[in-house]
C-alpha cells in the first residue's frame, strides 16, 4: 500500500451510499468522480494522487478498484471524444460554462456509455445520484437531460443500446 494512503482520512463513508448487489460500484464512481474533479480543478494531480485516493477509500477490493481505475483512466484517455458528444449534445452550454461538477458527473457517465457495457439507464440514474449528492439544486435534471441526448445520439450514430 502507498506510504500517502496513511496520511488522509477516508472521506467517503458508506453510510453515503445505498444498500444492494452493486452499491459498491456507486461508491466506485464516486471515487472516480472526486479524482475527476480534483484533475480538472488542478491539472495533473490525478499523476500525484490518484493510486493513493483509490486505495484509502477502496481498500481490499481489487474488482472495485480495476472497475475505479477502469473509469478514471478511460474517461481521462478518451477525454476529447468525451467533450467533444459533449459539447455537440449541450446546446446553449459550453463546457467551461458547466460546473466543475456537473462537467466531469457528464464526463464520466458518457465515457460509460459510450465505452462500457453497464445498461445505460444505470449509468443515467447512478450520474443523477451523483449530481443530487455533489451538485447544484438543478443539477441532477441538467446531467439527465443532457446523458439522455448522449443516449440517443449514440444510438443515431448507430452504436448499440
């Protein structure tokens, strides 16, 4: 384990997160999330505290933290195919106009559904989730509404459901 992992606290309790068969892959996103949002607030720390991040709130749980690091590093290696259906689905919005949150829930959830095989109305409702707990009051409608056009302009361009 990584000598850093002993310095923080975890920040995410499991009193947060709901109950049931895949309540741990919420808490997977949200640890991706928060790594996510740290990178775009302070380009390059992800390098610096990612691993460490991952293994202090994911502990002993390989599957939960490939499926963390699976997220993290995809949505960050696909990050311009990402904003690009991004900004082409977000009429009236640009990125930098969007909250630092609600930008990277998005960034997530379309890497997800663009690059993953979880139904995407699971990716949907777990990005909705994770707009109520960290966003604005009109952040969990935003990020539905604009996850719904990537939806269906992925499935316009062919690309399955």
């Amino acid at each position: 384990m990584n000598s850093n992992t002993e310095e923080y606290e975890s920040i995410n309790s499991p009193e947060d997160y709901p109950k049931g068969k895949f309540a741990n892959r919420s808490l997977a996103r949200t640890v991706a999330f928060q790594i996510l949002y740290q990178d775009d607030l302070n380009p390059g720390s992800r390098e610096q505290f990612a691993e460490s991040f991952l293994e202090q709130e994911l502990p002993d749980h390989e599957p939960l933290l490939r499926f963390a690091r699976t997220l993290v590093n995809g949505t960050t290696d696909k990050m311009q195919e990402i904003d690009a259906v991004l900004s082409e689905v977000a009429q009236h919005w640009t990125l930098s106009r969007m909250t630092a949150t609600d930008r990277n829930i998005l960034r997530l959830a379309t890497y997800e559904i663009l690059f993953m095989k979880t139904p995407k109305p699971v990716v949907i409702d777990e990005a909705v989730e994770l707009a109520k707990k960290f966003g604005t009051n009109e952040s969990a409608a935003f990020v539905n509404g604009i996850l719904d056009k990537v939806v269906k302009s992925n499935l316009a361009a062919g690309n399955e459901a």
